[in-house]
C-alpha cells in the first residue's frame, strides 16, 4: 500500500499548473482553458463507466486515476480546492445520501 494522497496529488497539479515546465501535461492542459479540461474529465469519466460496465477490473483502476487526476486539474482551473471538497463531504455523512440529495433540490 501506498502513503500518496489525493493531497499529495492535488499539490503536485498545482506546482505544475505554476511552473513554465514547457513538458508538463498539466501545464498545457490548464493553459488550454476551463472547457478542455472539464472535456478531459468527462471523457475519463465516461471511460471509467465504461470498463466498470465490462468488469474491466485492470481498465477501470487505471481510468479511475484518469478521472482522479483531471477532476483535480479541473478544481485547480477553476480556484476550488480539494480541502473544500473534502469538507462538503464531510459535511454530508451526517445524513443519508436521499436526505442529502432533497436538501439540494429544494
């Protein structure tokens, strides 16, 4: 088992988003814009259904990652940070998922 971390990888994206690495993917990627990187996750994320659908066990642990690794980039694009998301999280264990979900509809 590894001690990376979400954190530690959403920390990582964003020295990379900073950095005039010519090279870094995540550079390039945020350099792009907003839209290319919510087109990125949806992409991985429909991926990942895809495999979990096939029982792709091997397919769906990597696109997992794929879609880790861009709903991160996507925060960092767009200013939220993972604390903030670990916090409406937990926020929300405190009530059943339909109790919760009604809470937003209204």
């Amino acid at each position: 088992m590894t001690d990376f971390t979400l954190k530690d990888l959403a920390e990582t994206i964003a020295v990379r988003a900073r950095s005039d690495d010519e090279k870094s993917y995540t550079r390039k990627l945020i350099g792009k814009g907003i839209s290319k990187c919510a087109q990125k996750l949806g992409e991985e994320a429909v991926e990942a259904a895809i495999a979990a659908v096939e029982r792709d066990h091997d397919g769906l642990r990597s696109e997992a990652a794929d879609v880790l690794y861009h709903l991160l980039v996507v925060l960092e694009a767009s200013g939220v940070t993972l604390d903030e998301v670990m916090a409406e999280l937990e926020g929300r264990t405190g009530r059943t998922g339909l109790e919760e979900k009604a809470s937003r509809a209204g």
